[in-house]
C-alpha cells in the first residue's frame, strides 16, 4: 500500500512539474468562469447567491461529461473507418 501511495504521490509530482504553467492558468481560468458565471446570473437571471453559485459549478461539470461521451463516441465512430 505504501509503494502505490508513493507511486501516486510522484506521478502527480510528475504530472504537476511538467504541467504547472497550464495547470495554474486552468485553475485561474476554472475560477473566473464560476465567478463570471456566478455574476452574470445574479445580474441578467436575478437569482439568489447560492443558486447561482450550484448553476456555477454544476453545469461545468456536467458539460464535462456530456464532451466526455460525445468524444467516445465520435472516436469511435471514426476510428472503426480507418
């Protein structure tokens, strides 16, 4: 169990120093996209803080998993007629 902690521990060193400017720049990104988010509703939907701060993090995440599907299945797709 301690080796595979360890293994995890440095693959993500790893992934984290080869990666750290695109990672910082997601993270801010992430950030103002859930503040633009957050604001926008409040302002145009007129919708209390804590609605708009669900919508804010929810909807991300579910475009996240609607691109995942739709990415398997138009590799999928293409990669059968080649």
């Amino acid at each position: 169990m301690v080796e595979l902690t360890q293994g995890i521990l440095q693959t993500s060193k790893n992934v984290f120093k080869n990666n750290s400017g695109s990672l910082v720049r997601t993270l801010i990104y992430t950030i103002g996209h859930f503040a633009i988010a957050i604001i926008c509703l409040m302002l145009i939907a007129d919708v209390p803080f804590i609605i708009a701060l669900t919508d804010a993090i929810v909807e991300p995440l579910a475009n996240s998993v609607w691109y995942f599907v739709l990415d398997k299945i138009w590799t999928n797709k293409f990669s059968k007629k080649s």
